[in-house]
C-alpha cells in the first residue's frame, strides 16, 4: 500500500495494530477522521489519552474504574456473600446487562494459558482465595467460557479453595461449549446465572 503522506502511513500503521482492524480498514477510519472538524479528533485523542492515564483498576474485585472502588463494590444494596468469577470487564457487562445477579464480582485479567505463556500469577487467583479465606465470602460462581482454558482455570481455582467453608457453583451450561460468554444473549445469560449448579457436579459431566 502507497502512501502520499508519511503522517497519513504512520496514523495508519498506528490504527492498524488495534484487533480486528486491518491495514485497509486503518485507511478508512484515519481517512474519516482526516474529513472530521479538528476539535473531534482532538476529543477523541484526549478521551483515549485520559483512558490510559486516568483509569483505575477497583481494590476490591480489579473492575476498570474511575475511583479506587468501583461502583458495583461500594454497592451496599449488593450481596457481598457472593461473588461471581469472571475473565474481564465484558463479562461483567454482560451479565449485568441481564440483570439478574446481585452479588459482586472478581475480574481474573484472563484465563490459564500455558501455549500463551499465561499462567495462576499472572492472573488475580491470589487476591480471590486471600478472599475467599477471609471468611466473608459464602459463594462462588464460576462464570468463565466453557473452553478448555476456561474449565483449567475453574479447576485450578476450584483446588485452591478446598478445605474452605464455601460452596462453588458454576453457571448452568445454556451456554455453548465452546461459546465466549461476552456473545451470549441476554435472556440466555441470565438463565444460566440463575440456575447455577455445584462446580463439582460439572466435573461428572
């Protein structure tokens, strides 16, 4: 691809390392952006700039935030018992887009990946089980993807809590083997939330 301006190859090349945006599809968008009034890109610059410098990551359950804890955490309408396991932020949202969960949350930062070079300490395993063991904590739900990574890393965490006073549960499976959970609907989410089952029962199955 030639290009007729240096600046426009190197906002191209910039734009092209996003996932899912292709060299092609850069083009288009730093093309549109060229076409827009000066104080639109310079908001979208400073939001992404603000984004980067300004985020939180909450003390309690590492949901993104603005503030040190996060808004579902400083919830005292919320059912701190209990407390759903999830891989990142779109999880949350999506299960909170269903509206059918009360309790709180705890954000791995991911899911064991040994062929990635992933494994238990570069994920937040060690603040969930120093909670679990706090005493606090009555329940937990997995809610991973029900990959292969997803189940090793229920299962690595469900050997972390044994012996601890805590029923496990995980999210009945209307959600495909296979399926990311960020992409199930809403309705079918919230089924699964609701009729959890005890995490040692899915290891039968």
């Amino acid at each position: 691809m030639e290009f007729s301006s240096k600046l426009l190859e190197e906002a191209v090349n910039e734009m092209s390392q996003l996932p899912g945006i292709g060299r092609r599809t850069a083009l288009r968008l730093v093309l549109h952006l060229l076409k827009q009034p000066e104080s639109q890109t310079v908001a979208l610059s400073k939001s992404l700039v603000d984004l980067k410098t300004e985020v939180k990551f909450c003390k309690n359950c590492h949901n993104i935030s603005d503030t040190e804890l996060c808004e579902i955490c400083a919830n005292k309408s919320r059912q701190s018992e209990i407390v759903c396991v999830v891989e990142d932020i779109r999880d949350v949202m999506a299960i909170e887009n269903t509206s059918q969960y009360r309790g709180l949350y705890h954000v791995l930062g991911g899911k064991i990946n040994p062929m990635e070079g992933v494994g238990p300490s570069q994920l937040t395993i060690k603040s969930l089980v120093d909670k679990a063991r706090s005493g606090e904590v009555k329940e937990i739900i997995f809610a991973l993807s029900s990959t292969l990574e997803g189940d090793t890393t229920n299962f690595y965490i469900f050997k972390q809590l044994e012996g601890l006073d805590i029923r496990t549960s995980t999210i009945a499976r209307g959600i495909s083997v296979g399926d990311e959970l960020e992409y199930a609907d809403e309705v079918t989410l919230g089924r699964s939330i609701t009729n959890r089952i005890p995490f040692e029962n899915s290891l039968k199955s």
